[in-house]
C-alpha cells in the first residue's frame, strides 16, 4: 500500500505503545520497570499501516511501528549456557511465529463494498496472499444509501463440466478400488486419483495441471466438498449453510459475518455433506434422525439439520476451533483484558499452592469464554493434575499432566448416553487437582459444587450476562445449587463480544466479580474490575479483595507482599507481550521456568 492511499485511510485505530523497559542488575530492575510500567498506557490515533490483529481491533503494525525487538533473536541474547538448552530443543526458535498473521490460502480473497459492487473504485479489496491482509482503498462516500456488502471470495473452487464428469469417474473407480482391493483403506490415496487422471487425459496435458486437478479431487473427496477451503481456514470461526442456490455464510474473526461466493446446487448435494459426516461421528442423519450434532477430524462442531425441522431446506453450521489457540499473551495484546488484570488472576488461580481459586467464566453464545477459559488454564501450576469434562473436545490446555473427558450421545438405539453429571462424579474418582467443566448447564453443577466445597478446585463456563445473573441461574432449575455452595466460587468473570457499525466485533471482559458471602439469604458480589468502553481501558474499583486476605491467611504472607508478587507478574505479562513471546509453547516454557525461579525469568525477560 503507498503512502498516499495510507493517508488516505480513515479507519481509526488503537495502537498499544508499550512503555521501553531499560536494563537493570539483578537488585534494581524490578524498580526500574515497575516505575516504566506504572506510567499510564497511551493509546494513539494512528492510520492502519500493517496487518490486522485477530479478534479484536488491534493491529499489528509494520516495521515502523513494530513491537518486535531488532535487537537480535531472543534465544542468542539469554545469557547462559542452561538457560539456552533449556529454550534450544524442538526447535525453539523457529515457533517464534507472527500470531496476527492470518492462515488464509492463496486461494481465498476478501470484497467488500458500497451498493453497487460493479463500481471498482469505490471497493475495499483485502487479498490474503500467503497469510497477509492488504488493505488497498475506503469505499467512497457517492453511496447515499450506505449500503454496504461483504463478499468472501474463493477462486478455483468450482470445476468445469469436463472436470466434475472426471470427478464422478474417479470417484467409481475408487469405490471399485476400495472392493476388489481389502487394503485399500476408504479414504482415496492421492496416487489413485493421480494415476486415474493421468489415464483419463490426454498426453499432451500439463503434469502442472494434473497435479493441481489430482490435489483438488483429493481435496475434495476426502475434505468437505466445495466448502473445504472455508474449512481449512483459520481465521473464521463459523460456516453456515442456509440452503442450496444461496451463498454460504462464514464468521470471520476480524470482519464479522460475510457471505461468500460458494453455494450448493441442490439440497441432495447437501443432505450428502452432512450424511457423509454423520457416518464419521457413528449417526444417522435421515427423516427419522433430521437433527445431527457432532465433529469434524480436527474436533469443530457440526449441526445439521432437514426438513421439516429447517423450513427452506437442510442447514449445516461448523463452529470451528483454532488449530493455534490464543494464549493469555494474545488476549492481552488483543485488549481482551489488561496484564494487571491477568497477573491477578495468576495469582488467585496458582493460589501459591495453598489456596487455589475457583472461577465461573460466563458470557453469550461465541463471547470468548472458552477463549478465556483456556488461556487462564495454560497458568495452572505444572504439577497439578487437571480433569477436563467437555460436551466437544474445545480446551487445548498445553500441560503435561491431563485427562480429557468428552460426553457421548446415545446411539441409533437409544442406549449408551454418557452425560456431564456422570463424567464430573467419574472424576471425583480419579484424585484430580483441578476440575474444569466446558460449560455448565445441568444437574452437573450440583455435582461440581459438592466438589468445589469439599477441597477441589475448579473452573467452568456458563451462559449468562452478568454476575448477578450467573447466580440466579445457578440456583434456579435446572441446575438448583443451594444457595450455600455458592461461596465456592471465588471469582464470576464476565466475557461479552462488543459489535460495531461496521460488523467488526471484539471481546472484552467486562466485568471481575468476586463472591464474598452471603448476607439475608442474598449472596454478595464485589467488583474489583470493570470496562469502560469510553476508552477501551480497565478500571479497578475495589480496594481489597477478600480473596487476597484469604490467601494471607493460608500462606502467612501480607497483603502488600502478594500485591508486589501481583506486579511481578504483571512485569512477565508485559516483557512477554511487549516482545511478542506468544506462542503456546513458548509461553508454557516461560510459566514453568517461572515457577522455578521468577527472578531469573523476569531478569533475562528484562534484558532482551
């Protein structure tokens, strides 16, 4: 993009200019940064120069602007020889990736436009070459009627009527493969469809042209059809399929909801899609089976529905789940929360090993709570043993030492339904140390606060909008927890998606509620932190935390003691954020590493 386009360029943006932390000896470099980091962060008005972060409307700028430190690679700038085995083995440094860059293939571009899309200049084309987001033009303002359309391209999606009588070809001969040959395992072979091509054609064709040809037939034969290329890109986080000879729809995590310019043909087109991931997940999906819940390979979450239940024909929507999950790095970078808010957090969770803290995320429908959820997991101490409950297979937790339970449906028959309550009483059998329950909504939470109030701890989401509103959920039907056990619970963080004009969305944690008691029948919250969407800041607004004071009890220390280990890790947060160390990897190495020893951490983070 030139300059002159860039000035051009009337979206307004906050751009986080992190505060420089200077080099100090091991006795004076916390002063030194804490009075940098103390300072208010400035939030600057700048013209979008660089690619756009994810899920937020933060973006991450180029050189010029850059967060990065050119100083040299941060494994080479470590200053021993142990500490550099400790980061050199799996090849550390090459996972220092660029998170906000997309994973969108060569094939997939981004229109959008005012009325009329046949008006070129007045279009925003945004390309996904390789992973980047351009951004070239505004639309113009000639658009009295400011009506604005999004269209997600793919190219070379479709095939020409030679190509699909060739498809329909291949496909027989596979199934006839697939009988004569019992090792021939179901999925097509790439060889099979490329040797079958290469009989099928013409000599005179390209090796180039049957060898993109046989990669698209394999794609699609053993992917999803004409929407694998939605499927394999990461940057969206829903597809919808509304019905045939309509565009299908997908979620785009920095445009918000976009049509594309892929449709099926026929409704039977569909009904095979969806028949064909039923049989994967061991379900019917038939008139007397008209509604499908289940998963894809990569574990995204598929519903599926026909007619009569879907009116205008049979509907597919795959909630997707990223193959790298953001890290409490990134919702830091992103705004989701600040890294004061995160280093208290850390601290209440960790618990300094005597009194780890309980936690209720809750929020609406793709708010971020399972974002949030695993994030603040990745910073639960390495020793301990975690037991996850799931109705999907979501939480990627990068810890050693954890068992994954997911529930089962019943089948064909009716027989062999595993719920949530059994999974959480299972668990209770199997000396867990923490407990996290994917999303509680039944009689599971009674279950899971009997736990939580004899000595377990334990994290779990929720469908509500407030903290007050968690609570009257909670010990209403159908969960019906006494009033009593509520006090299990610690903390109620509150996570909201936060719309714009435009489409654009981003999350926010809008509220961090603390459960003190209970007085007259009513149990109490006190907020400590809230949003203010004036400027996009946190604001503290509690002076104590009885969750603190109940720490100084149980682990001797005072009050001003755990607020300076609350800025200790709130330094790791910045030095990591500021550096771009966001990785999953990279960031359990570092958490780790602190637990063993957080000076040497935050003095070699220092000095990077």
């Amino acid at each position: 993009m030139s300059e002159d386009n860039n000035s051009n360029f009337s979206w307004r943006i906050f751009y986080k200019n992190f505060n420089h932390l200077k080099d100090g000896s091991s006795n004076d470099f916390n002063k030194k940064s804490y009075d940098d980091l103390d300072k208010p962060q400035d939030f600057n008005h700048k013209p979008f120069k660089g690619s756009k972060d994810k899920e937020s409307d933060l973006y991450l700028a180029d050189d010029d602007f850059s967060l990065e430190d050119n100083g040299g690679s941060f494994e080479s700038r470590f200053h021993d020889d142990s500490w550099d085995s400790f980061l050199d083995d799996d090849s550390f440094e090459s996972s220092f990736d660029n998170s906000f860059n997309g994973n969108f293939s060569k094939d997939t571009s981004f229109e959008s436009s005012f009325g009329d899309s046949s008006l070129e200049d007045d279009s925003v084309k945004t390309t996904f070459p390789d992973g980047d987001i351009i951004k070239d033009s505004l639309p113009g303002d000639n658009h009295l009627d400011g009506k604005f359309s999004s269209i997600y391209s793919v190219k070379n999606q479709g095939f020409t009527l030679k190509e699909k009588t060739l498809l329909n070809n291949i496909r027989n001969q596979l199934v006839d493969l697939a009988i004569n040959n019992k090792e021939t395992k179901e999925i097509a072979r790439f060889d099979d469809i490329k040797d079958i091509l290469e009989l099928s054609l013409d000599e005179s064709t390209s090796q180039e042209y049957i060898n993109d040809l046989s990669r698209r037939f394999y794609e699609y034969i053993n992917g999803y059809g004409i929407i694998n290329p939605l499927v394999n890109n990461d940057d969206l986080e829903e597809i919808m399929v509304i019905g045939s000879n309509k565009p299908v729809y997908v979620y785009h995590r920095n445009y918000g909801m976009v049509k594309t310019d892929i449709s099926f043909n026929d409704d039977e087109e569909i009904i095979r899609l969806i028949d064909s991931i039923a049989r994967a997940n061991h379900r019917r999906f038939d008139s007397e089976s008209p509604i499908f819940d289940g998963k894809l390979k990569d574990g995204s979450r598929v519903n599926g529905t026909l007619p009569p239940i879907s009116a205008d024909g049979p509907t597919l929507t795959i909630r997707k789940f990223r193959k790298d999950p953001f890290t409490i790095i990134d919702l830091i970078k992103n705004n989701t929360l600040n890294s004061e808010i995160a280093a208290f957090l850390w601290l209440c969770i960790d618990g300094l090993g005597v009194r780890p803290s309980n936690i209720i995320i809750s929020g609406g429908t793709s708010s971020g709570k399972t974002t949030l959820l695993n994030a603040l997991a990745a910073l639960i101490n390495p020793k301990e043993r975690i037991v996850t409950i799931e109705d999907t297979l979501e939480l990627q937790i990068p810890h050693d030492h954890i068992v994954r339970m997911e529930t089962r449906l019943a089948n064909i028959e009716g027989k062999g339904e595993i719920n949530m309550d059994s999974l959480v009483k299972n668990a209770l059998r199997q000396r867990p140390d923490r407990i996290i329950v994917g999303e509680v909504r039944g009689s599971e939470a009674i279950t899971l606060f009997t736990a939580l109030n004899t000595g377990h701890s334990g994290f779990g989401t929720l469908h509500a909008n407030s903290g007050r509103e968690t609570i009257t959920r909670l010990i209403n039907p159908p969960m019906n927890v006494p009033k009593i056990m509520i006090s299990a619970i610690d903390f109620i963080l509150i996570e909201k998606r936060i719309y714009l004009p435009d489409g654009v969305n981003y999350r926010r944690l809008t509220e961090l509620n603390e459960v003190v008691g209970m007085e007259e029948g009513t149990i109490q919250l006190n907020k400590l932190f809230i949003w203010n969407p004036l400027n996009d800041s946190f604001k503290n607004i509690s002076l104590s935390s009885k969750t603190l004071e109940k720490l100084e009890d149980f682990s001797g220390l005072n009050y001003k003691n755990l607020e300076g280990e609350i800025k200790r890790r709130k330094l790791f947060f910045d030095l990591m954020a500021k550096k771009n160390l966001r990785s999953n990897k990279i960031l359990t190495k570092m958490v780790r590493m602190y637990y063993i020893n957080s000076d040497r951490v935050l003095r070699d983070l220092s000095s990077i």
